[in-house]
C-alpha cells in the first residue's frame, strides 16, 4: 500500500521524526475566526465576483440563473475568501502559528464540488484547493523563515462533503442514496490533486461522519498518489455524533479504526462533535488499539443557546493536558469554537509531556 516514495522527502521525514519526539500541535478553528471579522455577502464575492462569475473563470455554457453562483448568496461560503480575501485567510494561519501550532488546515473544508453545489460554485473546487494550500504553506515557510529550527506544515483538508454515501436523506426512502461511491471519489480527486499542486505537506480526510465517504476519500488519495509515482503522509479523523460513541453511519472508535487501518495513515484521531471530556474515552480506545499516532482536536465544548461554545482556553490545556500525562497523544488542536489563544494555551499544556509511544504491530489487535 504504501511503496511508493514521498513526494516531499525532507517535509515528511521530518514529520515523522518530530512525531517520534514530541507531542505535535494542530490549529484551531478557522471558521470561529472568520466569524469575528463579521464579513457581509460584499466581502465574500470581493471583486472578482462582485457582479457574478468573471469570463475567465465561468463554466463552460454557463448561463445565468436562480441557481447559479452569481446570483446566489455566498455568506457562509467561508473557502471561497481564499480567493476573494484571501489576506483574512493568511492572517488566521499566522495567527495560529504565532501561538504554536506545529500544523495548519488549508481553508478547504468544504471545497469539493459536492459541497460547493450548495453555493452554485462547483467548478472552483481544483482552484480553492490550489489556493488554500497555497496560502498554508505561505504561511508556514513565513514561520519557518523566522525560526528555521521549527518546521511548520501545511495540512491539506477533506472534509466530509454535504452528502453520505451510506444513508439516506430521505426517512421515506431508506434506500435512496444522493450520492455513489464513484462520484464521491471523483469530487474528492479533484480536491487532492489541487491541495497536492498548492504545496500540501500531508493530506487529512477529517470530521468523518460516514465511513463510506471516507473511504472513497481514501480510495482517490491512492488513486493520486499512483498518478504522481509518489506520496504525502496521510491522517484520518473522524468525529462522533452524540452520547452513544458512534459516528453518523454507526461505528464505535475501534471498529472505526479498523474499518480504515487497511490505508496505513499516518495518523487516526477523533475531532469536532463533542468537547474534549466527552471524547476522552473514544481517545482512550484509539491509543489502546491503534498502530498509528493518534490526533485529537475536539470543539470548545458543545454549542450553547446562542451557537457559541464556552470553554475557555485555561479549560480545554487542563482536560487535554491529562490526554496527554495519560500516554493518549500525538497531536492535539482544536476544533469548532477555539482560537489562537485556545492553541496557545494547549501548546503549553503538553509542551513538557512526552508523545504516545505507538504500539508494535503484534501489539495492536
């Protein structure tokens, strides 16, 4: 499975070594940040769609219309500021570097072009990939230059997609389906081979609520690094739902791991949903059974009346610090509701605790 060469020899040797060395940091969230900017529909089309698709960019016999992306609202559509706003983009990315992080996400959660039918844009996924790695790894080379002991990456980000291939929309219809395997595996190609050309050092399938949409994510990672005779290092993170410890389609964390182990990542990790005390024990299962480094970047607690999340900075270091002085971790961040604070604060935490040792193949069963 994994043969091939890496692609970024340097970058990936590298990430590996600090992975054997120290308990490594992810960034915080991206859309907590953008929210504080409080952008209008103005700030999203910017100028290169302030009127509607421009000439070079529209698809081809595109014709306008109520469905389209030009007359569409585009709040909300926080990837699409990689191209229009793209200075908030590289501000939050230097902002969480600043506080620590050893790992940033590209701006791609939703660039796919599943996702972006939701905002009438589905041809701009190759772009908004290309992009957002871009500006992360722009980012990460202005962190290194100013500390060239401390490598900095660039994650490329897979999100789930808006569709699941494992169940049906529709509670009338329990076999309908809105989505293949195969389509989703072309959607998600077309993101990894935009993140790959942007400059991406490893490749994340995150917040995983089906794992049948992983899988097809997973299937056309392979299917990339084939084309290109060589490899970026791989991590996987999915998230569970409620109090039942399963993710949407059904699986426990363990059965989770080992309906994915076959891919050999890089990593497994659990992340958003829950708060960190909630996901602790689903952590827990992971370190026991997992033949990988193991991630972690849970939300700031769980949304309260009013959307927003409560726990401060000082809480999230002290319940992920225990995560850690309990052998749990390799890498840790935050999910929806933290900021660069949140980082900072979690950096320290685990900065004099040492990483998971991970288990011998015969080990992990």
């Amino acid at each position: 499975m994994n043969s091939l060469p890496w692609l970024n020899p340097a970058r990936s040797e590298a990430l590996q070594r600090l992975l054997r060395e120290r308990i490594l940091v992810i960034d915080g969230a991206m859309g907590t940040m953008i929210q504080q900017h409080q952008l209008q529909e103005d700030d999203y089309r910017g100028t290169r769609f302030a009127e509607g698709f421009d000439s070079e960019h529209a698809p081809e016999g595109h014709a306008h219309g109520d469905g389209c992306g030009c007359t569409r609202d585009q709040r909300g559509n926080n990837d699409l500021l990689s191209l229009t706003r793209p200075e908030i983009i590289r501000g939050i990315h230097a902002e969480y570097l600043e506080a620590g992080a050893d790992l940033i996400e590209t701006n791609t959660f939703n660039s796919t072009s599943v996702s972006l039918a939701d905002y009438g844009l589905e041809h701009l996924a190759r772009e908004l990939n290309e992009t957002g790695a871009r500006l992360a790894r722009a980012a990460c080379d202005d962190a290194e230059a100013r500390d060239p002991s401390r490598p900095r990456f660039a994650i490329g980000v897979l999100g789930p997609t808006s569709r699941t291939a494992s169940l049906s929309p529709d509670v009338n219809r329990p076999g309908f389906r809105a989505i293949s395997f195969d389509e989703l595996r072309v959607a998600y190609r077309e993101a990894i081979d935009g993140l790959i050309d942007g400059g991406a050092d490893v490749i994340m399938v995150e917040t995983i609520f089906d794992t049948l949409n992983a899988k097809a994510a997973l299937f056309a990672v392979e299917e990339a690094f084939e084309a290109r005779g060589a490899r970026l290092p791989v991590m996987i993170s999915g998230t569970i739902t409620d109090a039942s410890g399963r993710t949407l389609s059904g699986q426990t964390a363990e059965a989770f791991w080992y309906s994915l182990r076959h891919s050999q990542p890089l990593s497994i990790g659990l992340n958003c949903a829950l708060g960190a005390k909630d996901l602790r024990a689903h952590v827990d299962v992971l370190a026991q059974v997992a033949d990988a480094y193991v991630s972690t970047h849970p939300n700031a607690g769980l949304p309260n009346a009013f959307g927003g999340y409560d726990e401060t900075p000082e809480d999230m270091a002290g319940m992920l610090r225990e995560f850690a002085q309990s052998g749990l971790l390799n890498l840790v961040g935050g999910c929806c509701g933290t900021t660069p604070a949140h980082i900072a604060a979690i950096a320290a935490a685990v900065a004099d605790v040492p990483p998971r040792q991970v288990p011998r193949l015969e080990d992990a069963a």
